[in-house]
C-alpha cells in the first residue's frame, strides 16, 4: 500500500549463533540541550526514513518532537510545553504532503500532525479536556487513507474516543461513546486502543477498554458493536460490548454483576490490548489485560494481579480445540503491585500486551509487565513455563517497560528486549536487557547518567531497527533523563521482528508487524 513503506528487511545470511555479548552504545542524549534533558515519558521512539530520501530518522518525543539522524543528531524539533505519552505514529497519513508524516498526542488535549521536515500541518483539540494518552492509526474503513484514532484521559462516561481524517477533519459519528447511547465507560490512562479487523468485513474495529471493567467497541462509523445474545437482551435489545462486564469468571459475565467481595473483576485504566492471530488459524482475537480487584475494597486498594482475557468478534471468551479461554489462568506467579501511585518515588508501571511467538512454534505467548515488578509470559495452554516470569533486577524499587521481540541470532527462537526504570533519587538509572525466549538473562547493560533530575530509565519499549552499515541491528530507546539513545546488539545481524516496536508497528494500532521477507515495522500483517 502506497502509506506503507519497507525500511526494515530480514538478512539472507545463514542462521549462526550469537554471541549475546553487552550491547554498546553508540550515542546517547539525542534531542537533550548541554546541560539537561526534558523529561521522557511512555512514549516509545520511531524510525523511519521521513523524507524518502534513503536516510533513517529517529522520531520521538517527552515535551518536545524531536527528529534526529542515525548518530543522533538534531534534524527538526516541533517545541511544546505539553507532554508526550503515547508513541508517536509514523506514516503517509497526508497524500498532498511529501514524505511521512508524524501524528502526536499530549497533554492539554492536543493532537497535532507533523510534516516530513517537521512543520505542523495541524493541531486539534479532539475532547472537552484531558490528556490524549491513547493514538493509534489505520485505514479503518478500507478506503486507502489512514485515519488517526485517539483516546481520553479523564473523567466521563461518553464522548472517550475520536477519530481524525488526515486532513484534520472529525470523522463523522465521532467521537463515540456518544451521549445517550447505553453502555458504561470512562477515562483511557495508558495507549488503550487497538484496531483491527475481527470478522474479516474488509475494515477494522476499534477496541478501547476503559477505566471500568468494560470495553468499548465501536465500528469506523463510531456505531457500537453488538455482543453475543449469549449475555441476554437489554430492553429487548441486544447488548453493545459496553453493556457486557468482564470479571474473573465468565459466570458471573452471563450473571452480569459481581458479588464484591467473593466474585472480582478487572479494571482497565492503564490497560494496552492487542490484536493478533494467536494459534496461526488465520483468525484474530483480542487481548486485552486487566488488573484484577476486589470490589468491596475498590480500586487500587483492592488490587490483586494482571491477568489476560482474550475475546472474540462478538465478545465471547475464545477457545480453540487445544485450549479453552473461557477460563482465565489462574494468578500463578502474579502479585499485587509493590507500589502504586506514589510518584515522589517511582512511576508507575503501566501494561502494554505483546502476542509474540517465544519458540518458534507457529503460536503467539502473551507478555506484559506488571505492577509486580515482573515481566509475565503466557503460554496458550495458560501456564508461564521454564524461567518466566523474570523478576526486574536492582536495587530499591524498579519496573519494566514494554518488550520487543525479536529472534536476534536466527535459531527460530526469540529473544525479549526491554528497559527498566528504578525509584527516584541518588541518581540511580535503569537497564536495557536482552533475555532468552526461556526467560533467561543473557546480557545487560546500565542506562546512561541523568541529565538533570536525579534518575534515569526507560518507561517505554525500544525499536529494532538497522541505523547503519554494519550487519547488527539497534535498540532505539528514549529515556526519562537522557533523550534518546541508541545500541547496538552485537551478534544480531540475522534478526527477524516479532514485535519491534511500542504497540507492535509505526501505526500503533496493537499488532504485530508483518512476517515473511518484508518484515518492517510499518507493516502490519492484517492491513
């Protein structure tokens, strides 16, 4: 498709084990003045060849959107004093504008399109308030253009998800929930979109759980989705999706409400769901995860671990022959958080899904970090096998970021690449850590020293991408107090991407990129 452009291809050269030696870094501070830093959020790193001109740039953003070269230094800079929290989507959205164009949410309800040489093309205000935590992009109604889709942090029932035209304009039937329409809902605190094509009608949904234990489901015309009858009518009606509650036991789903106190259910404030072809069937389903409460004490207080749910077009559990998702996992290895919402000494951790193939084995595992301090990995049999989860290392308190997933030597197994982040103060700073499909550390390396602030981490998933000459690949990381840095994977060059990017390709829509020779984090395999 004309928006979507190949930059990132597998090597030809024959599988040969890696040597996981510590990757070096190659440079450090990209888009920081001399003496400091802004402060760098969740908001994952692009790459991208911006101007079609056969070089790669690094597009990210904390306060202000930076473009930098290869070795990090500064093309463009779009200066705002409102940050930037989710990952900035890349790609042709503006067909009378050349090269790739930059779509950014921040604070102060902005959203603004950036051109390939970084002016603003526009900027839009898309709710009453709050801030634009959640954007994803995609041609969600099949007709060739990319629309950009974008999700509320705050208060309010309705009115939570927008959807824009490359030109700026409101699609109409947006935004949605709208007032009036029955379903329950609220604020988006994390990037809790993802868009895709469930049924196979030749145009995506979109999927936005919210800080219920409800999901919003909406069609490209901003009407919402029916759920099975399996839930029973409302009024005679067939319920939407945001009529249907999900809870731990999918009883208490077809009962539809909980006994609080003996019967929990999810909430989905900082949940970031994913869309994928979990068993190879050639179907998709969603994944989305929740933090699991209990209600008679409410939320955070109540907090008893993360869990995935995986749902099906009409909002019904999946199952396949093998195995049967009408039953969630038991907790197993997942705990409570061990801190949460005190920012003075930690940010907290937020739960990004990534459907990866682990092993090679033709399924997708489920991964997310929690706020256990562990990184969690789900078999479709609903065990996590071998070393998994693997515990965030360090001193004091410290969380993790989403992963990539690549298998970096070409033995058909992945590994899991991610940064972490500790507690404020002492200028402590946060890792880059490769681990082996088994959960295994391989290798790791420290994050540079703050650049002003007293800490350093990575609070969101690295990009894959080959920035230079030689054979092995980079890990793209933007950082809370040393901008942008890159390193470089030693024995990587016969990469292939399984997730290499924050929300799995450079629309940011929850899946994975595409497989096969073209394997590029513009593509996505369901476009």
């Amino acid at each position: 498709m004309r928006h979507l452009a190949l930059f990132l291809c597998m090597a030809g050269a024959a599988p040969v084990a890696a040597q996981f030696t510590t990757p070096v870094q190659q440079s450090a501070y990209g888009g920081c003045g001399l003496s400091s830093c802004q402060v760098g959020w969740y908001s994952g790193p692009a790459v991208a060849d911006l101007e079609g001109n056969g070089s790669l740039e690094i597009v990210w953003g904390s306060f202000d959107v930076v473009a930098l070269d290869a070795a990090g230094g500064e093309r463009w800079r779009g200066a705002n004093a409102q940050r930037v929290w989710p990952a900035i989507a890349v790609a042709d959205f503006d067909p009378g504008s050349p090269g790739l164009e930059s779509a950014v949410g921040r604070n102060g309800n902005q959203l603004t399109l950036y051109s390939a040489t970084g002016a603003v093309l526009w900027t839009r205000s898309p709710f009453s308030g709050g801030e634009v935590r959640s954007l994803a992009a995609g041609d969600i109604d099949g007709n060739g253009d990319l629309e950009i889709v974008v999700g509320r942090a705050s208060s309010g029932g309705t009115l939570q998800v927008s959807v824009y035209e490359h030109d700026g304009s409101v699609r109409t039937g947006w935004p949605a929930r709208r007032t009036g329409e029955p379903g329950f809902g609220a604020g988006m605190y994390n990037e809790n979109l993802a868009l895709g094509d469930l049924d196979g009608d030749g145009q995506h949904e979109v999927y936005a759980p919210t800080d219920t234990h409800y999901i919003t489901a909406l069609h490209p015309n901003g009407d919402q989705l029916l759920a099975s009858t399996l839930y029973g009518l409302s009024m005679g009606l067939q319920k939407t999706w945001a009529q249907v509650g999900v809870h731990v036991e999918h009883a208490v789903d077809l009962q539809g409400f909980a006994n609080c106190g003996t019967q929990h259910r999810p909430n989905f404030a900082n949940a970031a769901p994913a869309i994928a072809d979990l068993d190879g069937n050639g179907s998709l389903e969603l994944i989305v995860p929740g933090d699991v409460y209990n209600c008679a004490i409410g939320d955070p207080a109540g907090d008893l671990y993360y869990l995935p749910w995986i749902l099906k077009r009409d909002r019904t559990r999946w199952s396949n022959a093998s195995v049967d998702w009408t039953t969630i996992p038991p907790p197993g290895a997942s705990g409570g958080p061990i801190i949460q919402g005190q920012f003075a000494t930690i940010e907290d951790a937020v739960v990004n899904a990534v459907p990866a193939d682990l092993d090679g084995d033709g399924q997708r595992e489920i991964l997310f970090q929690s706020y256990d301090g562990k990184l969690h990995a789900w078999w479709l049999d609903k065990t996590e096998k071998h070393s998994w989860p693997y515990t965030i290392p360090g001193t004091g308190f410290r969380f993790g970021a989403e992963p990539a997933v690549a298998d970096l030597d070409g033995d058909g197994d992945a590994e899991v690449i991610f940064t972490t982040w500790p507690q404020k103060g002492g200028n402590a700073v946060g890792q880059l850590l490769v681990l082996s499909h088994q959960g295994v550390l391989l290798t790791s390396v420290n994050l540079p020293a703050p650049r002003g602030g007293n800490w350093n981490g990575g609070l969101a998933a690295p990009t894959l991408a080959q920035l230079d000459a030689d054979p092995n690949w980079e890990a793209v990381v933007g950082t809370s107090r040393s901008g942008v840095v890159v390193y470089e994977l030693q024995g990587s060059a016969a990469t292939a991407i399984r997730w290499g990017t924050a929300r799995g390709n450079l629309l940011r829509n929850g899946q994975p990129p595409a497989t096969g020779p073209a394997n590029a984090l513009f593509r996505n395999g369901f476009e």
